[in-house]
C-alpha cells in the first residue's frame, strides 16, 4: 500500500506538470490500455491542458446576424442562420425551426380556441407534496394566456424551511391571446400589438427576435385594466415520449417528462431511508418532505429536449411548470405576473447544452488545490462547545498528518468559535506548514443564533445600517433562523452599501487565512419581502443566488487584484439560472444536506441525478458531500463511507461532510483500521484523475460540455442510455457506475456501444448490454473506452 501511495503521488505531481493522458481517442477495438509499466512513458507524449481562457468566465455570447424578416397577410417569418421562427397571426400561434428546416416546437393550439376558463383554486404546491396524489388545477392550453384574479402563495415563517412555499394557488379567470392586429418592425426585432379573449379589451404586446448565442428570445406583456393580472403563461406541443432534461439539481429523474412542479429555490428537502416505510407507494422513493419530490436548492429554468431544441425560462419569479403532466400532448409553463420572457435554441443536444450554459453562465475553472480531497469538521449543533470543537479540529490535524492522508483542503465550519478559544490563528499556521488549504463558511443572512458560524456582532452592525431586507412599513424582516433557535435577517444584495460591507467581511477573512469559503443559504426570501431596489420577494427570491455569488466573486477579484499570488474558491448551496445565472459567479456547488443514509430521496441515492441535472445548465463543478449532513437518526456506518467516497472519487470536487448531531464521520473514527486505507484508495483514485478533471473543466469553460455527463449527452441514438440515472461519464471515455445500494457485492451496469475495459481489474465488456459487475465494498465500477487511458491506474489497483 504505501508503495502504491507514492507511486501515484509522484505520478500525479509529474502529471500535474506536463498535462492529462489522452482522453480523445474514440477507438472501439479491443486492446487494453497501456500496462501500469509503461505508463512513466506515456507521461511526455500525454496531451496538454486545454488553453486557458483569456478571462477565467463564461466565454462572451455570439450576438446573432444575417437576420432576414419575411413579412405576409397571414404569416410573419424571422430567419437566421441558425433557424427560424413563423409566426401565425390569426390566431397568434409560433413554430420554430431549426437551421435545416426542420419544425423543433410549436405553439399549443386548442381547437376550438376556448376563450377563458374559471380557474380552481386547486394548488400547485400544497404542504407535504400533496399535490403529488391530488389533481391539478384546470388550465387553458394555448399559445399564450394569463389569469385576471389573485395569487395565493404562504411560506414556513421560521423553522428549517423559512423560505419555503407552503401551498401555492391561483384563482380567477383565465383568457387567451387570440388576433394579431398590428405589426412593426424595429431594426431585427418583430413587435406585436395583440387582443386577447378578455372582454374589458385587454391587450398584450409581444416582442420576437433573434438573440444571443443561437436563440430566439420572445417577450409577452399584458396591459394593465383594473385587475391585476397575477400569472401568465405559455404552452407548447409536445411529441409523444418526448424528454424534458435539466431543471438545476433535481434530485427525483434525469427526465421531468409527466412531472409538475414549482421552480422556487427551497431548502431541507429529505426523506432519511429510516421514513421511507411510512411513505410507502403514496408519494415514491423520490419523495423529499415538505416539497415533493422535485423540491431543489439550485434551481434553474431551463430544460433541454431530446427533440431538437433548448429551452430558458429568463424570468426570476415563481414559475409552475406541467411537463406532459395533465395533457400528454402538451407541455406549459407559468410565471407569476404579467411578464413573460423566453429562449429557443434549436440544435442538437450537445448544441443546445452549450449556447443555453453560454447565456446562463458557468464555473469558472478552480485552483487546482480545491481539486484535491478536502474534509470538514462540522459543528454538532446541540453539543459543540468552542473548546470542544476546538479540540476536534486539532484531533483531525494530528490524524492527517500521523496517518498521512494526501488532503489538500479542510474547512471547519465552527471557525468562530475557534476564535473565541485563540486557536485560528494557530489553525490557519498548522494547516498551512501540512500544505492544506484552509477552508471556512460564511452564510446569506445575519442571525442572533446559538452557534459559532458567524461573528456576533454582525447582526446588530447590519441591522442598524439598513443592509438587510425590510417589510412594507420599512422596519427589518426579521424570521425564525434555519437553524437551531434565534432569530434572523436577510442580507440585501441589491443595496450596494451592503455589498460593500459584505465584501469587506469577505476580504478580511481571506486576509486572515481562510483560501476558500463554503457559501450556505439565501434561499429565505419571503413574498412580502421588500427590497432596497423596490423589488418585491417574489421576484427576488430565486434572483438572490446570483446577487448573493456575485457579491463575492467581486470581493475575490479585488483580493487577487492585490494579492496575485492567492487562489481562493468557494462552493455554493443555493443557485439559479438567469442572464447571467448564479454558475457564472459561482466556483462550484454542492448538493445541499443529503441525508447521511441511501435514500434515493435524498441520500446517496439522489446524488448522480442531482449531479447530471445540474451539470448541463453551466453547473458542472460539483461538490460531493461524502457522508451527507442531515444524521438525525444516527451516524453513518463504514460500509456507507466507503461506497460514498468511492462514489465521489471520479466527481470533479472530492469532499467529505458530517452531520449536526453525530458530527464528521471521519475515517479514522470507525474501529476497523481498513476503513482509513480503503478511504485512501478513494483519495488515490480522485488524485490520479485530477489533471483530467482539470483539462475536462478548461474544456467545459469554453463549451459548456460537461465535466460529468449524463449517458443520454454521450449516446443520444441509445433510448437506454438515456434512463440511466445513477451512472455518468466522466469526460468521453471513462463510465461510472457507483454502487448506491447496502449489502450489495456488485450492481447491474448499462454499458453503451463499444468496447469498455475496467482498469483496475481488467474486466472487458461489449455494449450495448446490461451485465452485473462485482465490486467489494472497496471497489468501484468503472470502465475506460478500450484504447484509451484518461488517467494511470497502478497494478493492481489503488
């Protein structure tokens, strides 16, 4: 074993200096990947790491060109190089084509057109999820109609779910937009002046144009006429079969098609596996309590279709969306008031992945230290003194550096309490002199809570300058804080003061050691909020992810623009999609409070679709959380830490977590002395792939292809493939297909065409076929695309 260590930590350091093995190769011939003897040789011929980017961010958006306007009595065309929109005008309906003539979506076209439906206060959302077993609320199909009457939307006021929506409802009437009566043409842009089925002679006003990175943008306004006008929406056709893939870190499928769900970015989503009875066949193994099972921390409104098109929903309010759930022919999305934006991007999958990552942002490439295994000491909420804890972070030191574990990142959320004792300082000295990168947290609100997350003086010092959110009266938004006791306020990133302040508590912890930050909540905004901007909560509570990241990416830029030689990072929970979305700011995220079991709701089991979701929409740097968080029925046992850290080893970012009542279940904390090697190997694994996750990121930066990707983006033409939700490829050539199940020697595989080898035990395989694949609770399966080697593997394995 310790042979095994320093040949890989010497592989990986010669590597790290001269680029990644040859991921290219797509050859389907059946010799193996070069002996581990020969690898040293391979090591000066392997390719280089991708260029970098002249600026670490989302690569400038293509604006579009060669627009032509086509203008007739019946029929509007807008052409492009990329495809094309028609636009009926009687009835307003709209088709959309692809650059080869192809029909990609079309408007729904109810016949006959129905003129307005009452709509049921039946909820879209009611507590428990249980819409899952109600009927959904009627709606009225077609292209383009909205609601005159009222919203209902109630949110948990405190608790761990503050923020969350409690049940969510609309009522009133609900009209159509029918005849086109008058057209303009401004520069490359189509403007509409349109009737609508309301008898007070409402109109609306729609706007079509050919917009950035290969889309077609439409808007939809509603005028005002008495009532307000609380929901509007838009409806398309679907073809049967059709798959809805994306929607930010969803944890239930890699396919929403016959779902329906809110997108409202909510926190505490879980069923721990020791609940799951109580559940039964009501609700599915993917039931998360209180929101469903679609519940999400990242969030993103946009989705990409297997049709040949690419959908982004550019608004940030409340939106409901029915994916073939009520009308197997339909699909329909709803926004809460009287706006309505959107994109079309025709293309093929990979197509479409990257121009809507382009638009809505992604993550930046990382130091590479953030890429090596990193640990956290969480605080034990109801037991954790700063003495105590103190001493645990001093304990993990010591057993790093005694069993000598090749970590290159530890954060100790508690470093407040650290303080209070007069050990950070030597901490932050400590980690340093080991070569680890020390890592703290720092959370969107401010709090008079009993824990050692935050400063106390900060909630007073931001409440008496104003820079937290208020109500209508003006007096600050105070709620019961997320976590355990006290109370708490929201920090207002639209008021630029407050971000300056907030960039300060930034910078000094950066100045003070920290070199990366682990970025926790914002999801608390309520609808009643008010904001120092004007806007209301409904409007800003999913904006705030990118408020929030963007506040410190800005601090950071201005720290290395003074401190060139620190390379910071941190890592999100909460996220959103946008023009730019919260990826664009972000340097990577993770999946938020898993519970420390196998659950597919929301333990290890929901990890993989979680991932892939997320990863198509910019959000490719993915943060595995090895252990989980929410442990309120008993720490982990070492069979489940092994399988998640061999899960997380081919994942872009390798980290362990621990849970509030059991703390971190660290490996040297079982009494089995394996558990600490068969952790090693895990860390190995994740070392030897690291400069392939470093080039595959260079490369998902400039396209937006990613990191990890779901079956279905590397085998489009393979209907199996695209079911496969609990395996992913890393890169082209590397298949991943963790175990997530206890008691287990193996699990059944899907291998696509093509000949796959695993590297470790040599085992060949032929696809496309399904085979069960053994594997120790120490071993993962994987396998490398016959011909080619991502990266080393030592004889024998790790």
């Amino acid at each position: 074993m310790t042979k095994n260590i320093q040949f890989m930590l010497l592989l990986s350091g010669l590597l790290w200096g001269c680029g990644s093995g040859d991921d290219s190769s797509s050859s389907t011939s059946m010799s193996p990947p070069a002996s581990p003897s020969t690898l040293s040789l391979d090591i000066t011929a392997s390719e280089p790491d991708a260029p970098p980017q002249a600026k670490n961010e989302t690569p400038a958006t293509t604006p579009p060109d060669n627009i032509q306007i086509e203008d007739g009595p019946e029929l509007i065309t807008l052409r492009t190089d990329y495809g094309h929109v028609e636009i009926k005008l009687a009835p307003l309906s709209m088709s959309f084509y692809d650059e080869n003539g192809k029909k990609v979506l079309s408007s729904d076209r109810q016949q006959p057109p129905v003129p307005l439906l009452l709509r049921t206060p039946l909820p879209s959302r009611l507590l428990g999820g249980w819409t899952e077993v109600m009927p959904e609320a009627p709606a009225l199909y077609a292209p383009f109609s909205f609601v005159v009457g009222d919203q209902i939307n109630l949110q948990f006021p405190a608790t761990f779910w503050v923020g969350n929506m409690l049940a969510s409802a609309s009522t009133g009437v609900e009209f159509r937009l029918t005849n086109v009566k008058d057209v303009s043409i401004d520069g490359n842009q189509l403007l509409l002046r349109v009737d609508t089925s309301d008898p007070s002679g409402r109109e609306a006003r729609v706007t079509v144009k050919a917009d950035e990175n290969s889309s077609f943008h439409v808007s939809v306004k509603v005028n005002h006429v008495l009532r307000e006008v609380p929901l509007i929406s838009a409806s398309f056709d679907s073809r049967s079969g059709e798959a809805f893939r994306g929607f930010g870190g969803r944890r239930n499928k890699i396919d929403q098609r016959h779902e329906a769900f809110l997108n409202w970015a909510e926190e505490f989503s879980q069923t721990p596996e020791q609940l799951e009875p109580l559940i039964g066949d009501t609700f599915g193994e993917q039931y998360q309590f209180p929101t469903g099972p679609q519940g999400a921390y990242y969030i993103q409104s946009l989705f990409i279709s297997d049709q040949g098109y690419g959908f982004m929903l550019d608004r940030d309010e409340l939106s409901h969306w029915r994916m073939a759930s009520d009308h197997n022919d339909a699909w329909r999305v709803e926004v809460a008031g009287d706006e309505l934006d959107f994109l079309v991007v025709p293309g093929n999958q990979k197509q479409v992945v990257s121009r809507l990552s382009g638009i809505n942002g992604r993550h930046r490439v990382p130091p590479r230290w953030s890429l090596g295994p990193m640990l956290s000491e969480t605080i034990q909420e109801f037991t954790d003194s700063p003495e105590n804890y103190t001493e645990k972070v001093k304990e993990s030191l010591d057993q790093i550096e005694a069993l000598e574990l090749p970590v290159t990142a530890f954060a100790f959320e508690g470093w407040v309490g650290t303080k209070k004792t007069g050990a950070f300082d030597e901490i932050i000295q400590r980690l340093r002199a080991q070569n680890i990168k020390p890592v703290t947290y720092y959370r969107g609100f401010v709090g008079q809570t009993e824990d050692e997350l935050e400063e106390p003086e900060v909630y007073q010092e931001a409440l008496s300058r104003g820079y937290v959110t208020k109500r209508a009266s003006g007096v600050p938004y105070i709620f019961g804080s997320p976590l355990m006791g006290g109370i708490a306020a929201l920090i207002d990133f639209t008021n630029p003061q407050a971000v300056e302040w907030w960039k300060e508590r930034i910078k000094k912890g950066l100045e003070e050691g920290s070199e990366g930050f682990m970025q926790d909540f914002g999801e608390q905004v309520q609808v009643d909020m008010v904001f120092h901007d004007g806007s209301s909560g409904i409007a800003m509570h999913n904006r705030n992810a990118a408020l929030f990241h963007q506040a410190t990416r800005q601090a950071f830029d201005e720290f290395v623009a003074e401190n060139p030689d620190r390379e910071p990072w941190f890592f999100v929970r909460f996220g959103n999609s946008g023009r730019k979305g919260s990826a664009h700011y972000e340097s990577a995220s993770w999946p938020g409070d898993n519970t420390a079991d196998w659950s597919r709701a929301s333990g290890l089991g929901s990890v993989i679709p979680d991932m892939l979701n997320r990863s198509v929409g910019g959000a490719y740097g993915f943060v595995s959380e090895i252990g989980g968080y929410i442990d309120i029925f008993g720490s982990i046992d070492s069979e489940l830490l092994i399988r998640w850290a061999n899960h997380a080893s081919l994942m872009p970012v390798f980290r362990q977590h621990g849970g509030p009542v059991n703390g971190t279940p660290m490996p040297w904390r079982f009494d089995d002395p394996e558990v600490v090697e068969h952790y090693r190997e895990a860390m190995n694994r994740h070392i030897a792939a690291q400069p392939l996750i470093y080039r595959l990121w260079q490369e998902a930066l400039a396209s937006g292809i990613p990191i990890t990707r779901p079956l279905w983006l590397e085998f489009p033409d393979d209907p199996e493939a695209g079911r496969q939700d609990q395996q992913f490829m890393l890169g082209p050539n590397v298949l991943v297909a963790p175990v997530v199940s206890p008691g287990t020697d193996g699990r059944d595989v899907y291998f696509p065409r093509g000949c796959w080898q695993h590297p470790e035990t040599k085992e060949t395989v032929l696809g496309p076929q399904t085979k069960f694949i053994l594997a120790a609770v120490d071993e993962l399966p994987y396998f490398f695309s016959c011909g080619t080697q991502p990266f080393p593997v030592p004889e024998g394995g790790f």
